[in-house]
C-alpha cells in the first residue's frame, strides 16, 4: 500500500482549449490527439505528456477491443474504462495493456490518473484501424487547494479517495486537486505556501501557470493546518490569506471562491475576516463544524480523515458547491 503523496495532478485543458495545439497529423492515441483531453496542469510537448500535480487525469473514447498504455518507466496509475471502477497498476513500464480480456466492439470511455512514479504519458494503442473521439465532460471545473487532506494523504488510494475527487464524480464536473503534503498557506522555512505556489504549474519550482488555459467555475481552499506548526502568527495568516483570496479572484473573475474551515479549527477567525475583508459575494467562508468525528473518521490524530471521512466531506461539500456552480 502506497502512502506517500503523489506529486503528480491537477486541473483542467478540457473544452476551453488544449495545452498545445495538436498538429492536423496527430494519429489516434497519439499525446497530441486533440480527442484526449488533459485535466490537470499538464507539461505537454508533441511525444510526452505530464501531470503536474496531484490527481491529475486525462480522459477519450476510442473504438476497438482493445487499449494499452505506452509509459516511459516505471509508474503507479489508475484506469477506468467505460466509467467502471478504477484498476490500479503499480510500477508497470512500457506497453500496459488495459485490456488483457477484450471488450465488446464498440466505443469505449478511458480516464487515466497517475499516481506516483515516472508520470510520463507517451500515448495509446489501439486496435488496427481503430479510432479516437472527444470525450462528453461537463464545462465545469472545480479546483480543490490544499495541503495532504486535500491530497487524500493515508487513504488507500490517495488523490482519488480525497473530498474534491470524491465529490468532482459525483457532481459530473471536471476537477483538480492544487495540492501537496505538508504545504502551508505562509511560505516559510520547512513549508512551501500555497499563497504562491497554486500560481505556479506544479507542485514545486517556479514555473507560472497559464490561468488562460482554462476558467475555474470553484475553487475550494482548505488551508491553515500546517502553519500553526511552523509559527505563522494569526496577523500575517490573516493578511496572506486576504491577498490569497484576492489573487486568485484576479485570475478567475466569475468563479466562486470557498474557504473552509480546517477540520482541526485552526485560524478560524482570520480565514472568516479574510473571506469579509474582500468584500466579494462570491468568496464565502464554509464551516466544518460536526461534519467529522474523531475516532471515528480519521487515519490518524493530526487530521488526515480515513476513507469514509472523505465521502462524509464531500456529503457536506455537495449541497454547497451544486447550486453555487449551476447545476
């Protein structure tokens, strides 16, 4: 059983435009087949595709009875064909077959997540002949920002037992998690902080995202368990959260912006000021308080909820996120 975070993943290049342009040439399966669609901050050139990080994913419909996976070296990734429930394949390399049993003729869905590993994607094969085509996915997008709760740290299958993974299938939309174990909002010694990091397109170093590539319709922030740790004092926790809000509105001015409360009650004061402090209806404060109970929902006692305490966030998160993103 893996526990270590994947640094992989996150969000979406779906209908609102590609991360590279595919050449007119592009074959089926190929990376640069503009019927597979990247979710996620991905690296794409025209022969490798990589996820950024974590719970990255792309999906395609393809024709055929069969379908494998062409992976660099040695990676940890889940499959779901023909929205099945996922198959995890632990440091597979090379041509994957997804299929040791044939499928019926037909078009089939595919959604690969990579987990950990050498997350290189260099694209599909297909039966003979064999055809691609656009995947049906929701215009939505929510983005989950975080720290190793919202990475789904401790759960069986990490970033796709986590409350934004959990609750994104559920709601049919396109989502991501901008998130990483043991990050901070307030970047400080020991803690990369999310107050600028989510701005960069992945998980470490200093590469800007191009928030052109898509739109988020959500996004829901669950930050300030790490900082207490790291004695980030409750004025400047409250100052860079403001600024974090701002920021992030700036980039997406028509989504709604959530800020929950930690599920450990940390900097609950100065993440509600810094929801008021905006002055935006659409940055609202989400409180957490019953929604988990200890000995009962988590892995352990630093606040990393089990599996059944993930589905119970997402029960919460539901009836909040549906009608605030028009669904």
């Amino acid at each position: 059983m893996f526990r270590a975070v994947s640094i992989v993943a996150a969000f979406v290049v779906a209908l609102t435009g590609l991360t590279v342009a595919p050449p007119a040439s592009a074959a089926a399966g190929d990376v640069s087949d503009p019927n597979i669609v990247y979710v996620g901050r991905w690296s794409n050139t025209t022969t490798t595709a990589v996820p950024n990080w974590t719970g990255a994913y792309f999906s395609t419909r393809f024709t055929g009875t069969t379908v494998r996976v062409k992976a660099r070296d040695a990676v940890n990734f889940y499959a779901s064909i023909d929205g099945r429930a996922d198959v995890f394949y632990a440091g597979v390399r090379g041509t994957v077959n997804l299929t040791p049993t044939p499928l019926a003729a037909g078009t089939h869905s595919l959604r690969v997540s990579y987990r950990s590993g050498d997350t290189v994607f260099l694209g599909l094969v297909l039966d003979s002949g064999a055809t691609t085509a656009r995947p049906s996915l929701s215009t939505k997008v929510v983005e989950f920002v975080g720290d190793s709760i919202t990475a789904g740290a401790l759960t069986d299958n990490l970033a796709v037992n986590a409350y934004g993974w959990v609750l994104g299938e559920r709601l049919g939309v396109q989502h991501t998690q901008i998130a990483r174990s043991g990050y901070c909002l307030v970047a400080q010694s020991g803690c990369v902080g999310q107050r600028t990091q989510f701005f960069q397109t992945a998980s470490t170093g200093t590469t800007a995202w191009d928030f052109s590539r898509y739109q988020a319709s959500a996004v829901v922030i669950n930050l300030g368990t790490n900082d207490i740790g790291h004695s980030v004092t409750a004025a400047t926790f409250q100052a860079q959260y403001t600024d974090f809000l701002r920021a992030i509105r700036a980039k997406y001015p028509n989504a709604v912006i959530f800020a929950m409360e930690t599920f450990k009650k940390r900097y609950v004061p100065e993440t509600q000021a810094a929801v008021r402090a905006v002055n935006d209806a659409n940055v609202r404060y989400i409180s957490t308080e019953g929604w988990l109970t200890v000995g009962t929902d988590y892995e352990d006692t630093d606040g990393h909820p089990n599996e059944a305490g993930h589905v119970k966030v997402a029960d919460r998160l539901a009836p909040i996120i549906r009608p605030a993103i028009g669904l």
